[in-house]
C-alpha cells in the first residue's frame, strides 16, 4: 500500500465520523479506532454474562411462578446480549475463545456493579430498576456510536432492557404495598445498590483520560458525568413514586441548574473494585470459569458430532 | 488453558413477518446448521420477532470489497436517465 492511499484511507476514514456515518467491518479503521472498540464491546459483553450470576442467584427461590418465570426469562436475555455484543466484537477480527480467555484471566473487564452480592429478592427488583436503568442511560446513546455492528447490537438491547427495568420496578411497587418488613427490605436494598449504580457510568470526566478520544471518534455519545447526571434525574421521581428514600444527603433540586445536585460516590471503593477486589469479583469469575470448563466436553462432542456429518 | 477450536460462524437472516424479505440480524457460533436455526431461535426471536430464519456460513457468503466501492459502484453514478426525476413532464399530465 502507497502512502497515497494510506492517506486516502485514512480521510475516508475521517470523513465517515464527520458525516456521523457508521464504520463498517470491512472498512480501513485506525488501529487505536479497532482497540477502542474492542476493549468496550467487550466489556460490555463480558457484564451482561457475569450479570447472569447475582440475579441468577434467586432463580430456584423466587417466591412464586409468576415472578420464577419472568426472572428466568430476564436472565436469559442477558445472556441474548451478550451473544449480540460478543458477535459484534468478533467482526473485528477478535476470536470468542480469545475473549473469553480474557474475561476469565482478569485482562479484559466488566461492569464493577456485579461483583455486589444480591442478599434478598428485593435485590432482583432493585437491580432491574436502578442497575438496568442505569444501563438504559448508558445504552440509548450507543445506539447511534460510530461502529456499525455495536451500534445494531444496542438497538436490538435496549428494545429488551426496558422489560427489565419495568419488571424490577414493578417488583419494587409490589413489595411496597406489602408489610412494613417488606417495605424496609426494599429500602434496604436501595441503600445498597444507589452508590454503586452511580458508579456504573464509570470515573468523574476529569479522571476518564480515554473519553475524549472516544467521543471524537464517535464510539461514546456522552460522557460520563453527563449520564450520570441524566440518571440521577430520571430516579429521583421513581424513587418518590415508590416511596422509598435515596440515599444521599446531599441530593436537592437545583433550579438554577434545572437538575438534582447529588454527593460523590466512593471513588476510592470504585478503584478497588474496579481493580478486582470487591465483594465478588473471585466468585463471579470462578463461576464463569468453571461454566466454560464444564462445559468444555460439550463444545468437543458437538464438533466431533459435526464432522462426521449428519448421515447417522 | 488451551485454545479450542471455534465452533464455525453463521450469519442470521429473520424474516419479520410474511410479505417482508428476511434482514440479516447478526450471527453466532454452532457446530452445524441444524444447531445454528436452534440457536438463532433463541438468541434473535425471543419476542415473536421472526416467523422465518435462515442461517448462512460465514465463510460462504462473498461480498464485494470496500477498498473497491468507487470502481464497482461507479457506473450507476452518471446514469441519471435512470431515474424518473430525468424526464421533465407538464404539471397537467395527469397519473404520471
């Protein structure tokens, strides 16, 4: 390849994230461009996959058929995303071995959000509330991301994740109108998961040194404060609704600003968990290891099955 | 851990209802086709989103390139006697 056409290349490139045009698989990308999106399809495929876990957790004790068959079938779309977002991934040229591989060595990671335990039922409707809404901020904008394949991928999630986050809500009400043991279960459980679900829009935008870069390119719409922002003010009339209290005491109405001031994480918990040692991060990544190697077998004998045709 | 051999890539083609053509909504890995319809029924038609499915080889399809999309498509571009705005028609003609 010429210079020339390197250069060309690389303004079609350019002229393609300008147009706000979408960068197919087979086009010439950049090589930061295809790492970039690599490393953020893929961690967001890997958190739909351990997201399986703490819900799956309540499977076998869901307190009635009802509520057993609607988490069976949520859980099962989380598994459905992220088979959309590992094949998205793999069209740039990134086997499923290699990524689970690095899903399971701890070189590629996932949502901190799942690696907090799920203590009581009232986690499955706090999770599909605030965890999947949370997500529904983060996701509605990478509908419109400049890589193709992801960005079809997230139309085809967010359609489902807004089943998730009605049915926790729905839960949530449900526990609500109950006794007064229930109610404080579910208040429990927000306590729980409101500091983590502001994390999930990842580090203040001072701190996120790849967002410029990655709003440039168009591959994130946002950033991450602003999301986190959008989130806030979104759950607070959900959390009047419901009846329950956030918990943060520096959360008011803003008019000047027209949006809810509200305190900071613990970003010195989110490090932490981030970098592997939170409540679950060896459980959850021991499980997805044992899974795949259990299931090793499988994938051989369907291969052996395969090749020796089906003329049986 | 040792690298296993992938299961082979399919591509998926679900047709949303009668009347319309089937659009390709990803792909995914089975041994063979029978498995790839299964599992393209579970992972791309869990909410009545299809009521046909193909299932194509990754590696059977040919595609044109897109390094070549300039020569290929090309001769379309200067061929505007192609398109019905060409041919200008009086105002009170009616049905055209």
């Amino acid at each position: 390849m010429t210079a020339t056409a390197n250069a060309d290349r690389e303004a079609d490139f350019e002229r393609t994230i300008e147009h706000h045009d979408r960068i197919e698989p087979r086009d010439w990308m950049p090589e930061k461009y295809r790492a970039t999106v690599i490393r953020q399809v893929a961690q967001h495929a890997h958190s739909e996959i351990i997201g399986m876990q703490p819900e799956g957790n309540w499977i076998t004790r869901a307190p009635s058929l009802r509520r057993k068959a609607i988490l069976l079938a949520k859980v099962q779309d989380e598994a459905g995303h992220g088979l959309y977002l590992y094949s998205a991934c793999e069209t740039l040229g990134v086997s499923r071995g290699e990524l689970t591989d690095k899903l399971i060595s701890g070189k590629q990671k996932y949502s901190s959000i799942f690696n907090y335990p799920t203590l009581s039922y009232a986690d499955v409707g706090t999770i599909g509330w605030l965890v999947d809404g949370a997500a529904i901020c983060n996701q509605v904008p990478l509908c419109r991301t400049s890589y193709g394949p992801y960005g079809r991928a997230m139309i085809r999630v967010c359609k489902e994740e807004s089943f998730h986050q009605r049915q926790g809500y729905e839960l949530l009400m449900t526990m609500m109108s109950g006794t007064d043991e229930q109610r404080a279960m579910v208040q429990e459980s927000v306590d729980r998961f409101w500091w983590p679900a502001l994390m999930m829009f990842g580090p203040p935008d001072a701190d996120s040194p790849n967002t410029a870069q990655s709003m440039a390119w168009g591959i994130k719409r946002d950033t991450n404060d602003d999301l986190r922002q959008k989130f806030v003010d979104m759950s607070v009339p959900q959390a009047e609704a419901l009846g329950v209290t956030l918990p943060d005491p520096e959360l008011a109405w803003n008019e000047e600003r027209g949006h809810h001031d509200f305190g900071q994480p613990d970003w010195d918990e989110f490090a932490a968990v981030v970098s592997g040692s939170g409540p679950c991060n060896a459980q959850r990544i021991a499980h997805r290891k044992r899974a795949h190697d259990e299931g090793a077998w499988v994938r051989e004998a369907a291969l052996a099955f395969a090749a020796k045709g089906t003329d049986l | 851990m040792t690298v296993q051999p992938e299961w082979p890539l399919y591509e998926i083609f679900v047709r949303g209802k009668r009347g319309l053509n089937h659009v390709h909504v990803g792909s995914l890995h089975a041994a063979d086709d029978e498995m790839a319809l299964r599992h393209a029924r579970d992972v791309y038609t869990r909410r009545n989103e299809g009521v046909s499915i193909w299932a194509v080889r990754a590696d059977l399809i040919v595609a044109s390139s897109p390094d070549e999309k300039d020569p290929l498509f090309a001769p379309a571009g200067d061929k505007v006697y192609r398109h019905p705005t060409f041919y200008a028609i009086p105002d009170d003609v009616p049905h055209m």
